[in-house]
C-alpha cells in the first residue's frame, strides 16, 4: 500500500458505503458477507448518510413488517411474492420512482446541476426531493440522475428498504441513455449490483466506469467490494493498492483494512484503520471508521476497545446504526443484557434488517424469559419477510436465507440456498455459510471441507471456529473439534449467545 496517508485508523471488516446492502457488522452467529455498502459516489463520505433521525415513518415500516410476517410460515412461503410486493407498497409509504419514463427529443447531456457531494449533506430525503425537482425542469441533466440512482441505492441501504433499487435502476439506465458512457452512471450501476449481491456484474461495471474514467473513486471502490465478494483476495489487494494510488482516502482504506483481515493479518488491519481515523474529518468519516475499529476489536474478543469506539462513533452520530449495533453486541458481550436489548430493539425498530434481527431473537432466547421464546420466533419471522421483500426487488439474498434459516427456520431452504449461493461465488463467508448448513441437515462429512476451507485465509472470527468444531466433532474428530471450539472461545468469548453455550457445552461433553 502507498503512503498517502498517514495516522492511526480504524475499521475493516466492511469497505466504506459500497456494494450490498450488507451492514459491516458481524453477528453473533452469522456474518454477512463483507462490506456490501454502496459507493456513494465521487467525494462522499462514507457514513455520512446513515444518519437517519428517529422518524414515524420508521416505526411504520416495522409494523408493516411484522403485519406481514404474522400470518404464519406455512402461508408466508405460499404467497411470498405477491405479499413482498405490498410489503414495498407500505415500506416506501407508495413511492414510486420520479421519471421513470420521460418525453422530449433527442438525449443531450446536460452539466449537473447537483453534485455527488450533496450527498453527504446527511439528509438524504432533501437531497432525493432537491435532484427530482431539479430534474422536472433539467430531464436532460444525466449526471443529475446518475446521482439520483446512487442516492437510492444509499437511500435503501441506509433504510433498509430494498423497493428503492428498481427506482435507482430506471434512474441509472436514464442516465446511461443520455449519456452512454456516464461514468458516474456506470459507477451507480455497480454499486446498485453490488447492493443486490449480483458481484459479477458489478466487476463488470465498475471495470466499465474505470474505462471511461480511470479515476471515478465509486468504480474504484465498488471494485475491490466486487472482487473480495467474489471470493478473489488476492486480486482485491491489488485493487486496494491501485485504488490507493489513484483516489487515497477513508473510502480506500477501509477497504484495504479488510482485505488484510480477511487474510489473517489484523495487526495491519487494525494499524490502517486507526490511521483513517486520525484523518478523518467529517462527522460521518469519524463513525464509519471508528464502527469499523470498534467491530474489528468485537471481533477479536476487545469488549471494551470496541465500545470505546463506538462511543466515539456515536459521538459524532448519534443515530448510527451500525455503531449502535455494535454496541448492543459488545454490551451482550460484557454480560449487560439488559441494555443489549434495549439497544438492538432500537436498532429493529427503526431498520429490520436480517442480521439485527437474528442478534435480537437470539438475545431474546438467551435471556429465556416468559414470551421471549414468542418474541424470537417472531424475530426469524420478520427476517423471512425480509428476505421475500428483498428477493421481489432484484437482491440475491441466498446467504441472508443459508445464515438465519440453518440455525432458526427451514434447514432444507438453509442448504438450497447455500449450495447456490456457492456455485455464485466462494468466499470465506460462503464456505462456511455452506458448511453449517450441511450440518444442520446432517451431512457432516460433506460439510468438513468447506469448514477448513473458511479458515484456510487465516481470517480470525470466532463463529467460524465454532462452526468448523462442531462439525469435527460431528465427523468423529475429536482433537481437531476441541482445538477449534476451544479457540474460538478464546479469541472472542462472547461471540454469540447461544453459539458460545453450545460451544462449552460440547466441549464440557467431550473431555
């Protein structure tokens, strides 16, 4: 890596705002793939959006998740489809996607009148209404709807709201019919694939951008994103080095954090966040970065090095989603169960995504408690309508699907969706997604290589430890089994509730 920069910075595990719609932070039992955040798009701060205050409109969509997901499994699966689509009829409150189609003669490009940059102003909802008006007045101003694609896909990770990628599509492909070779156009299609999972073809498109414009910072970004995802390590180093040369700055660094932790290396992981932090300036560069540091130390079992950075994440927003994420889980960690709860519950309430909402029902199983076994059940519940409401707009969410259903819901759907989740890609992620779900539905021999495989990198993280001693176990290993639980819980003994008592149990069954 170059030497463009230089103090302490934090943060790997997930790229800055690019790819899917993939929070940056790890589950107790579970982990998204990586970084699966959106490129925002030329100079904007990655963050700076996710600060969304406590709105209604929040609250409405989690009753409208769980109206949807209380009539029950059997008729769920039945109507998914259809019932996904009213679902984003009552998310997005009937928004539907301004300009979609348009008249007037022939495409000419038009000067942007709205920059990139507005959106990190940290209201994004202005900013979408600021660039549709623009654009009843300028349809011809491609870079404006180039930026209103990205703004939408930023829009639905930071919401949660999955609706809002068929309306960044029309806004993108607008662009590029004004404009063929927009490249901020081709930089929001691949962050727009990355959001749903479709890693290839955001590979192809950013490699696009990057053909017309060597130096657009989303293509370069959305790049590496696409290659760590595709399970290509190697290529995403050298992605990080030449995106550091051309484009240097938090989005890059962070970037580069998480490559070298997902080969084993967190010291240099750790040294490069902390020094992104150092140069962070923005409020919303300081949270992301000082989220990634503090996921970085959960990660490696530092309970108290990981709420100090969230901490200072939340200092500098306090609607941060993932920092009050990750707080939660580090509070859960450090046996404050109470307020780990609270925490995640307001994180649910305002975005329920898969991932949280695991951790909750997970939290909630942990506590055992009169109804909270109910409560869990109807935390795995609303993931299932996420993941329909997810699939009905354009996202792959085969690993969101492998992840929670092995462990909470149908483990023949787990190891379907696995299998094709792998046959799309194969990272460290996907292996051991597989390979759990090949244990739950007892193929533990099956399963075996693909747990070794997920280590193979040398990537430290405790629920993959624990995966790959269980299913020793399972096979008849008994050294091997013991050696991985008994590192996993070494490494970060509160990495997940349930999944750290399973561990010690085994290994209580096994001296």
């Amino acid at each position: 890596m170059t030497t463009r920069f230089r103090a302490p910075r934090e943060g790997a595990r997930h790229p800055p705002c690019t790819g899917a719609a993939r929070f940056p932070l790890n589950p107790p039992r579970q982990r998204a793939a990586p970084p699966v955040r959106q490129p925002l798009g030329e100079g904007m701060a990655p963050g700076t959006n996710d600060k969304q205050p406590a709105d209604p409109k929040d609250d409405e969509r989690v009753m409208a998740l769980r109206r949807f997901a209380a009539a029950g499994r059997k008729w769920r699966r039945a109507r998914l489809a259809g019932s996904a689509v009213l679902l984003a009829v009552a998310l997005t409150g009937g928004a539907i996607a301004f300009g979609a189609s348009g008249k007037g003669g022939a495409p000419v490009a038009a000067t942007s009148a709205v920059s990139p940059a507005m959106l990190a102003s940290g209201d994004l909802d202005t900013t979408i209404a600021s660039l549709q008006a623009h654009l009843r007045t300028q349809p011809r101003d491609s870079d404006s709807w180039a930026t209103l694609g990205l703004a939408y896909v930023e829009q639905a990770r930071t919401k949660g709201d999955p609706s809002r990628y068929p309306q960044a599509e029309k806004s993108l492909a607008r662009a590029l019919r004004i404009t063929p070779g927009n490249d901020q156009a081709l930089a929001g299609q691949a962050a727009l694939a990355a959001a749903r999972h479709q890693f290839a073809q955001a590979l192809t498109y950013a490699d696009r951008a990057l053909g017309q414009n060597p130096y657009n910072a989303g293509a370069l970004s959305s790049r590496i994103d696409a290659l760590v995802e595709l399970g290509r390590y190697a290529d995403a180093s050298k992605a990080a080095d030449l995106a550091d040369r051309r484009k240097p700055g938090v989005p890059v660094f962070t970037r580069y954090a998480y490559v070298r932790e997902l080969r084993g290396d967190v010291r240099t992981a750790g040294q490069v966040l902390r020094q992104a932090l150092s140069t962070a300036t923005s409020k919303g560069d300081i949270a992301y970065v000082a989220a990634q540091l503090g996921l970085l130390a959960w990660n490696q079992g530092d309970y108290h090095g990981a709420l100090d950075y969230y901490a200072r994440a939340l200092a500098a927003d306090e609607n941060y989603l993932p920092a009050l994420e990750g707080r939660a889980r580090a509070q859960a960690a450090t046996g404050d169960r109470a307020d780990a709860i609270r925490g995640m519950e307001l994180v649910v309430s305002r975005y329920p995504l898969p991932q949280p909402l695991v951790e909750l029902g997970e939290l909630y199983e942990d506590r055992g408690a009169e109804g909270d076994r109910a409560k869990a059940e109807d935390q795995y519940a609303l993931v299932e309508a996420w993941i329909a409401l997810a699939r009905a707009n354009g996202v792959n969410a085969d690993l969101d699907t492998a992840l929670a259903a092995a462990d909470h819901g149908d483990k023949a759907e787990a190891l379907k969706a696995a299998r094709a989740e792998w046959a799309r890609r194969r990272t460290v992620h996907t292996a051991d997604a597989l390979a759990w779900a090949l244990h739950v539905n007892g193929k533990d021999k099956e399963a075996l290589p693909y747990a070794r495989r997920a280590a193979a990198t040398g990537y430290r993280n405790a629920s993959f430890g624990y995966h790959l001693g269980m299913i020793e176990l399972a096979d008849g290993h008994r050294t091997a089994g013991r050696a991985a639980l008994t590192g996993a819980l070494a490494l970060n003994p509160g990495f997940s509730p349930l999944g750290a008592r399973a561990a010690r149990k085994a290994l209580e069954a096994t001296k």
